[in-house]
C-alpha cells in the first residue's frame, strides 16, 4: 500500500503538485513542509504546513513518503540538495505521472519526477530522479534525461538525445535527434539546438522586438 505524501514546498509548485496528486493518483497527501526560516503559513489548500526540522518526528520515514516540490532555482541545485536530503533521513519520494500522458519506455522513470499531462515518452528512453517534465513535452525514442533536470512545455528532445544533471529546457524548445546536452546547461525559449552542448552553456534567442508601428494603424486586423 502507498504511504501518505508529504510535499516539501509552500510556493506555487507545491500546491499545482497537491492538486495532481489529489486528482490523479490515488496518493493521499497531508502535510506541507518547509525549512522553519521560510515557514510563513500555518496552512495550505487547508492541510498543514510544517517545519522540516521537525517532520523526523512527525511524519516518520515508516510511515510517510515525501515529494519535492521546488523548481529549477539556482539551475535545479537547491531541489537536488534537498532530494539529497530527505533520502539521508531514510524517506521514500514519490513521483507523479499524469494519467494523460503516454509512457511506452516500460517505466523507466526515477523517484520523486514530476511528470504532467500531455507528456510522450517513447520507447527505449529513460528519465532519471527528481526530473519535471511539465506539460505538452516529446521524448524521443533512446533518450535519457539525468538526474535534477527541468523541462518546462512543448519542448522537443528527439532520439537517441543525452541531457545531462540540472539542466533547464525553456518552453518550445528543440534539441536534435543524438546530440548531447552537458551538465548544467540551459536552452532558453525556442532555442533551436543541433549539435551538442558543453556543460554550463546557455543558448537563448533574442526576445521579438516591438514594431516601430502600433497596433492602431494596421489596417488588416
């Protein structure tokens, strides 16, 4: 029988991930849980919110299992340092996988990943622990994702393609069939990828600039 989740984190993503796993899991969720130096509220989507300090106590690791609900700040480091964590205290964490996503890589998928609806991962790939993939993503065949990673919307990972730990794949982004993304790199929004990428490598667009003729003056809309 699956254990009761706790969900570390009180921010927005904790309480989309509440929602999931209330609506789409069968997982009982019952407690928030945050460092006592962010705790601010008592309580949200009226379950309580907790010290970690104190969750050893009560929320044992016999009895509870956790799911990290952080986003990629500083490039996926501190979701890492507490998934870290959280396993040193001797818990389990849990994953969540949208229903209306369609997984053909026989669950090849690791602890405490976060994956929404929408999501194609095709066969032969594998996606490691303490991943997010939002909603709307393509996964090609023989792909992996590392460790820590964060892929946000509509992003395109074709076949055979390798991206590495704590990596941060912007929305409509597009990386091509076996190239290999390093370590802590990030693709901004629409970046187009064709080779592979070094670790720590941002590659980002230029943001669409203002016409120089407003909105009033074009006749056609």
């Amino acid at each position: 029988m699956n254990k009761p989740i706790v969900i570390f984190g009180a921010g927005d993503i904790a309480e989309v991930a509440h929602y999931y796993f209330k609506n789409d899991s069968g997982r009982e969720v019952v407690a928030f849980t945050v460092d006592q130096e962010f705790l601010d509220k008592k309580k949200l989507s009226g379950l309580p919110v907790v010290p970690f300090e104190k969750i050893l106590d009560i929320y044992p690791p016999a009895d509870f299992d956790v799911f990290i609900a952080i986003s990629y700040t500083k490039l996926n480091a501190v979701r890492m340092e507490k998934f870290n964590t959280v396993k040193k205290l001797g818990y389990e964490t849990a994953s969540y996988i949208s229903s209306a996503a369609t997984i053909l890589n026989n669950d090849q998928i690791g602890e405490n990943c976060f994956i929404l609806e929408d999501n194609t991962i095709q066969p032969f790939s594998r996606i490691g622990n303490n991943v997010t993939l939002w909603s709307g993503n393509h996964i090609g065949h023989h792909a992996t994702i590392h460790d820590h990673t964060f892929v946000s919307s509509h992003v395109v990972i074709s076949g055979g393609v390798t991206v590495g730990q704590q990596c941060f794949l912007g929305v409509n982004c597009t990386v091509r069939d076996h190239v290999n993304v390093g370590d802590r790199s990030i693709l901004g929004a629409g970046a187009l990828l064709l080779s592979d990428a070094e670790p720590e490598g941002v590659y980002m667009l230029k943001e669409t600039e203002r016409s120089r003729v407003p909105s009033t003056r074009l006749r056609k809309i």
